[in-house]
C-alpha cells in the first residue's frame, strides 16, 4: 500500500513539472533540470551489458545494480532507474541535487571500466512574462519585458515572427529585456524569455502611438520632413508614413493650397483698392456739392451795367 501510494505521490509531482530528457553517456556531459521537475539522464545503452555499475552523486553512491538487477536506491522515493533502457529518472528536483554524477562500472572479473561523469545543473524555471509597452514624447515607443521567476533568463524581441533589426530600434538589441523602438514601427512585438529549463512568450499589437510622418514644401519654400502628433498637425495636408518615401500628391496639394493663398491674397488687395478709388470719388462729389452755385448774371456783371443805362436813355 506504501508502494503505491508513493508512486501516486510521485506521478502527481511529475505532472505539475518539467520533465527534461538528457544523454549523459558522454564523459563531461551537461545536463539540465528544473526545480521542481523531473530530469531523465541517460547514463547507458542497457545495463543487462553490464556485470556491475555504480552510479554516484559527489561522493556518495546512491544506485547499485548488476545486470538487470538493482540491489540499491539512496533516492527511490523520487526516483525510478530503466535497466533495460539505461536511464535514472530523478523527480521533484531541489537545488541540492545539482553537482557531479560519477558512473563506475566493472567487468565480469570485477575490474574497474573507465568512468563517466555527468554535471547535472538545476534552474528555477521561467513562470510568466510581462510586456509593456509606452509611447514617448516624439513618437518613439519604449518596450520592457520582465519575468517572473527563472534563473540567468535570456531575452529575445521579433516583430511580426522575424527578429528585430536595427532599422527599427532606436535603442537596445533583440537581446535584452528593454528597447525603444523607432517612429514608424508597427505590428505583432513578441517578447520571449527562456533557459536551459524553461521557455515563455508574450505579445501585442503595436501601432505608431498616432504619429504620422509628414514631407512637403510651404508656400514659402521650407521643406518640412519630420514626425508629428497626426491630431496637432496644421503643416501639412497629406502625410506618408515612410520617411524615406516622398508623394507627388503632398507636394501638388501643397502647390495648390499655395496658389489658392495667393489668389485669395491677390483679391483682396484689388478690392481694397478697388473701395479706396470708390471712397475717394464718393469724396470728391461731396465736397463740390458744398460750394454755393455762381449767379447766371450777376449784380456787378457787364450786362446788368448796359440794361440799366439803356432804361435810363428811355
């Protein structure tokens, strides 16, 4: 009854772990496992090949076998070995179950072959990964990944499933966990943190924090190329969102704002001038209308003199 329950025990842990597969049966071999995990080491091709073996942790001997037959397990409340397979199962791994696994095994005469050793490395794996993601003042956007739990994690960024290039960050490389990414930047960003043990991603959609690139030319001359809030923008009508792409559009509409600005100015002025000659005119009459009318035949005029002489002769 024991028995079966801790092999129950041993399954439950199994399966709320991480189980990672090594081949230990080079001599120096690395191997990895997660905290918490199961790692399952492959230290030979069948033990029934072998009289005798003896698989030891530092200094301690934790399995003795012969052939098909184990005769001793320091550690099988947590751990299964395979002799027909050759491998040593190791599960609800702690930090202490890392450092040096000797393998020493023995001809049928009892001498002893050349042993093997393994270094056996144990990592907290990687349990969640946060991205988030800021727009900054010129358009750019800042982007950090941080995770949770996990020894020595290794960073990596792709845009859209291809890894990031330089032409789209401003700062940082695919290989760390902060990055400010250019003006024109959009689409899928994924962050992804990973181990030896553990490997966990995180994305979203990104756009390019409402800043549009505008390229055209003023009434006056002045060429404009520069990012820009797009709900502040008075500069120009028409934008590209490619900096290095110029539109005909934009620069004809610009000619045409121009040469509408000009006529409107142009009228204007004629009919400022125009007003001033009517108001000049309108003055004139006014004045003339002011001064008395001159008599046809005035008291003291040469006529007036000759008709009252003539009455007189009468």
């Amino acid at each position: 009854m024991k028995a079966v329950v801790g092999l129950l025990l041993m399954l439950l842990r199994v399966s709320h772990g991480v189980e990672i597969y090594c081949d230990g049966r080079q001599d120096g071999a690395q191997c990895y496992g997660a905290l918490g995990g199961t790692v399952v080491l492959r230290l030979m091709d069948s033990a029934s090949e072998i009289t005798k073996y003896r698989w030891k942790f530092n200094t301690t001997v934790i399995l003795n076998g012969k052939t098909n037959r184990i005769d001793s397990n320091l550690i099988a409340n947590r751990s299964v070995f395979t002799p027909s397979k050759g491998t040593f199962r190791i599960n609800d791994l702690s930090r202490t179950d890392g450092g040096v696994y000797t393998l020493e095994t023995f001809d049928s005469s009892g001498k002893s072959l050349e042993p093997r050793t393994l270094q056996l490395f144990i990592q907290a794996p990687v349990s969640s990964v946060l991205l988030v993601t800021e727009c900054l003042s010129q358009g750019e956007m800042r982007a950090s990944c941080s995770s949770e739990g996990g020894d020595s994690p290794q960073y990596s960024w792709t845009l859209g499933g291809r890894t990031l290039t330089h032409t789209e960050l401003l700062s940082g490389n695919h290989e760390t966990n902060n990055i400010t990414l250019k003006q024109h930047v959009s689409g899928r960003l994924v962050c992804s943190v990973k181990n030896n043990v553990s490997h966990v991603s995180k994305e979203e959609t990104i756009s390019n924090c409402g800043f549009i690139f505008i390229n055209c030319t003023l009434c006056d001359g002045t060429h404009i190329s520069q990012w820009v809030f797009a709900a502040n923008n008075t500069l120009c009508i028409e934008s590209t969102t490619v900096p290095t792409t110029v539109r005909d559009t934009t620069v004809d509409n610009s000619l045409l704002i121009c040469a509408l600005r000009a006529s409107v100015a142009i009228l204007s002025i004629i009919g400022i001038t125009v007003y001033f000659i009517w108001k000049k005119k309108k003055l004139g009459k006014s004045e003339g209308s002011a001064i008395p009318p001159t008599p046809e035949y005035p008291d003291n005029s040469v006529l007036m003199v000759e008709m009252r002489n003539s009455t007189y002769e009468l």
